[in-house]
C-alpha cells in the first residue's frame, strides 16, 4: 500500500505529464511525444490508485473487467471512426466524461466513508459543495453534448429550436441550481441531490437546442470547457491533485477554443450562446432577394482556368467535410502541381464543425501541413493569387463582411477571396449560407460558379486537367 | 493558524489554469482538433475516483449501489482514455511535412 504523500507525488508527476502532452501540440514534430507523455500520465494516475487503494480481492477483477470493456469499445471507435466525423465523436467523448463525473460524484454522495469525506447524511460541508458543482457541471456537460451530437451527427436538425420565455426559463432553472445547491448543503438530503442531477440535466438539454449547427464550434469547445471544469470541481472533493490540475487545464483550453471561435466570427460568447442566430434573417433574405445575373461553369471551364494559373489558393469549408471531397481535392492539386503550379490552402478559423476540423481532413488526404496557412497569414495573397477554388466553404468569404454595416456578419474577419483574379466557387446552389445572407461573391465579374457536388466536381476537373 | 488544506488545492487549481492559459495559447491552430481529443483523454483521469468508487464495497458484496456507480463510470472514463489517446494518435500520425524531394 502505498501512502498518501508518495501517492500525492505520483498524482502530481502525472499532472505535469498531461501539462507536457499540451504543450507537445505546439507543432506537429513534438506533438505524437505530447500524445505519449499523455499516455504515460494516466497510466501513472491509475497504477498509483491500485497501489494506494492496496485491495486487491474480488472487487479489483471487476474494477479491471470494466476498465477492459470500456477500453475495447473505446479503441474499437477510435479505429473505425471517419476522419469527417471528428466533431460528433468529440461531443460524444464529452458527454462520456460528463456522465463519468455525475457517477463519481453519486457514489462519493452515496458512499463518502470510502472518499474519506465524513459518513452518510452527515458529509463534510466543503466536500459537499465541491462535490454538487461536480455533478452539477457534470450533468450539464452530459446532455448538453447529447444536443450537440445529435445534431452534429444530422439526429436533430441543425436548426435552432427558440421558443417564447426560453431565456428567462433558463435563467430561472440557473438560479434553481444554486438554491438547491444551498438547501443540499444545508439538509444533506439525498431527495435534495437527486433533484440538483435532473435540473442540472435538464438545463444542459435547454442551453443547446436553441444554437444553430454552424455555432457547433463554440459550442463543442465550450462543453470541453465545462468536462474540464466538471473533473476540476471532483478533483477538489477527491483532494487529489491529478485531477485538479488537468480539469483546470482542459477548462481553460475550452475556454480559449471557444474565445478563438467566437472572434472568428466577431461575435460575442453570450450572442453565441443565447442562440438564435441565423433564424431570423434567413426569412427576411429570401423574400427581399432579387434576381441577379451569374456566371456558371462546368469542370472543363474550371480545368481552362486552373490550368493557365500559376498559383491557386483553396479555401475548403464544411460542405467539403459533408461530400468527403479531401481525396478528390488532394487529386487535383497533385495534378496542378504536376504542371509548376503553385497551390496553398487558406483555412478560416471557425471552417467546418469544430477548431481545427478542415486541418485535421486535409492532413487525412495527405496534404502537407506545411501548404496549409491560416487566415491572417494568406489573407494578403489572394490579391496575387490568380484561381481561389472555394470549396464547401460560404459565409466566411462573404465580402459583405467588411462592406456593408447592417450585415449580421459584419465586422467577422473574411478570406479576401473576391481579390483573385478569378474565383471558382463550388456549391450545390445559390441558396445562402449559414448566416442566412446572400454571398455577393456569387455575382462578382470575376467569379464562376460550379454548381455541383464538391467531390463529383472536383474529380471531373482533374479529369479535364 | 494552520492553513486549511483547501487553499492549497485552490492554489494548485488557480496556478493550473494559468499554465492552461499559456499552454494552449501556444497550440498550433492546425493541431486545435487534436488538443479537444487529447484533452478529453486526459479529463478522463476521473477514472481514479471511479477506481475508488469501484473498489469501495466491502468483501461480501462488492456490487453495492455506490460501486456500480463506480463500475459504470470506469467504463465510460476507459472509453474516453483509449478512445480520446488513440483517435488523437491517428489523427497526429496524418501530419506530415512536404516531401523536399518534389
């Protein structure tokens, strides 16, 4: 059995190694050693437990046949999962850690002797509170993530659900959190704590349905906030350290993710997350939308174009993770390349359902991170580029952004495609974007249009190359 | 006076979040869906209140309701640690610089 303070240094050993698995992101080169010093900390984290506990009977089989079963399902998903669909599988892990707090948190309720943490009915005051914002955290993280995967996943529609009074019922089931984490405190009633878990659901479920499935960025960081914070708020009940300094770690990485997304669509967290967005004005743009002319063209006009460009930028987006067109794209541009063209990739922050989605499917078609830039960073080629191939991406290269101040995405920070030479834009049809807004690239001089499907498109222009 | 052991655990706690904050400021933005990977990996660390949990029923019956509770929630944890670790290793193993040779 190992005592407490050799443990305590083994918990804190394993806390720096999940600081160093951060810090290896950094760049791609250090980033698989992060992965490993990662891997390393939890195994130290869970041997240390054994170790500490020293009860190696019946009940430590059982501990390890769980831990195998969970671990099978786990490696299975992670093996088979698609690369497009990052973003559900993210929201899924999160509802997982949520779920896993609400159940720490319950046995530790039901069982405090076995956490050092007072006896039934009679738990100590400050491991009482700790343990509440736990579940309660918790709880949220869970069915808030349940939304967001079903409507990532295409379960729920991706549309946002508003109803009259939403906001002051929201603030009212708030509120009730805090009351009933004050009546438990006081009562120790068990009746009391179960009623904190169902309300504590309940809010999570009412907090997303109302944002739309193009806020799913700030949405899915913020929930990986919130697991942070959750595991935080267990680690303090638990007094160990592992825990604390990896909940704070996740809970402000969220937190950033969701300020970096928020800024790239220059709207405020709280606009965000009252929700609503895109609802209301797509009604208003379809009735006011006048005919205008466009230019449309085929895979063989936009083989013409490509090939007598000498540099092309490609700004891909959502539409591109939904047709699975990273292959065929990695296809083509090989093919430019063969002919001494110039190619680099301009990635939007908030392109695609989560941070970093569209990296993540480019690195899957083997595009060479080194080709792929970030907005602030290729922003100022396009005026000499001479082809932009937009490709599932809309909203986030609306020149209206920077021209027109009653625009709802006024002010979001754009990819300065329409300063091309030529703009080849690939979609479906002219229907708006997200934002419920008409892309004014579409009627530009310069701007071709290719309606079709991103993946078919694309293969039958590398044919024509 | 003796400290309550609490602040040191909030001091712990607070200086995290600032090692939290310049950490991830430093995440290469291309890396940002493996760092919600990884860090859903690494919350899943919870696994050792659930191991507590889990292995707190006394010898004659180990499944009382507190250690179910515990048992379901090493499953879940499990589920995120091998599923967050390996899918953020798949996903590492794609990056790949440009070929010098082309």
């Amino acid at each position: 059995m190992l005592s407490a303070n050799l443990s305590a240094i083994f918990y804190l050993i394993s806390g720096v190694l999940f600081i160093l698995a951060l810090r290896g992101l950094s760049s791609p080169e250090t980033s698989r050693q992060g992965n490993f010093f990662g891997i390393l900390g939890m195994i130290i984290a869970i041997t240390v437990t054994f170790l500490s506990i020293g009860n190696f009977s019946t009940g430590f089989i059982a501990v390890l046949m769980f831990l195998l079963i969970g671990g099978l399902i786990g490696s299975f998903i992670a093996y088979k999962i698609p690369m497009t669909a990052m973003p559900e599988l993210v929201a899924g892990f999160h509802s997982l850690v949520g779920l896993a707090a609400v159940f720490v948190a319950i046995a530790a309720f039901l069982n405090p002797e076995a956490f050092n943490l007072g006896s039934p009915n009679n738990i100590k005051l400050g491991s009482l509170i700790e343990m509440s914002i736990g579940a309660a955290v918790g709880a949220i993280t869970f069915s808030g993530s349940i939304i967001a995967f079903l409507k990532l996943q295409g379960i729920m529609s991706g549309s946002p659900i508003t109803f009259k009074g939403q906001h002051l019922l929201n603030a009212l089931i708030l509120i009730s959190i805090i009351v009933l984490t004050y009546l438990l405190c006081s009562t120790q009633s068990s009746n009391l704590f179960w009623i904190l878990l169902a309300v504590s659901f309940l809010i999570g479920f009412l907090l997303i349905i109302p944002i739309g499935g193009a806020d799913m960025p700030v949405v899915i960081s913020m929930l990986n906030s919130y697991s942070g914070w959750a595991a935080a708020g267990i680690g303090f009940t638990l007094e160990n350290t592992a825990l604390i300094i990896t909940g704070a770690l996740v809970g402000s990485s969220g937190a950033i993710l969701s300020y970096i997304m928020c800024k790239g669509m220059n709207r405020s967290f709280f606009n965000v997350i009252l929700g609503g967005f895109g609802a209301t004005e797509q009604s208003a743009s379809i009735q006011n939308k006048e005919q205008r002319p466009v230019k449309s063209g085929n895979a063989d006009d936009a083989a013409f174009l490509m090939k007598n460009a000498s540099s092309v930028i490609i700004v891909p987006g959502y539409g591109m993770a939904v047709a699975q067109a990273q292959h065929a794209l990695k296809e083509m541009v090989d093919n430019l390349k063969k002919n001494d063209i110039k190619v680099s990739y301009a990635i939007h922050p908030v392109a695609g359902r989560m941070p970093g989605h569209m990296n993540v499917l480019l690195a899957e078609a083997n595009v060479p991170y080194d080709e792929v830039f970030e907005l602030e960073d290729i922003n100022n080629d396009f005026a000499n580029a001479d082809v932009a191939f937009v490709i599932g991406a809309n909203d986030v290269t609306n020149p209206v952004a920077k021209t027109d101040p009653q625009s709802p995405i006024y002010g979001m920070p754009v990819l300065d495609v329409e300063k091309c030479k030529s703009v080849l834009f690939i979609k479906r049809s002219l229907s708006p974007g997200y934002a419920g807004i008409d892309n004014d690239l579409f009627y530009k001089e310069n701007t071709l249009m290719l309606f079709a499907d991103a993946k078919k498109m694309t293969e039958d222009i590398t044919k024509n190359l | 006076m003796e400290i309550d052991p609490f602040i040191f655990r909030l001091s712990i706690f607070i200086l995290s979040i600032f090692i939290g904050y310049y950490v991830v400021w430093s995440v290469t933005p291309s890396l940002h869906t493996p760092l919600m990977s990884v860090t859903n990996a690494i919350s899943s660390v919870i696994i050792v209140g659930a191991i507590i949990a889990g292995l707190a029923g006394n010898s004659d019956s180990i499944f009382d309701t507190s250690s179910i509770f515990g048992f379901l929630a090493i499953s879940l944890a499990a589920i995120n640690i091998f599923g967050g670790f390996l899918v953020t290793q798949r996903m590492l193993a794609m990056y790949k610089k440009k070929k010098k040779d082309k």
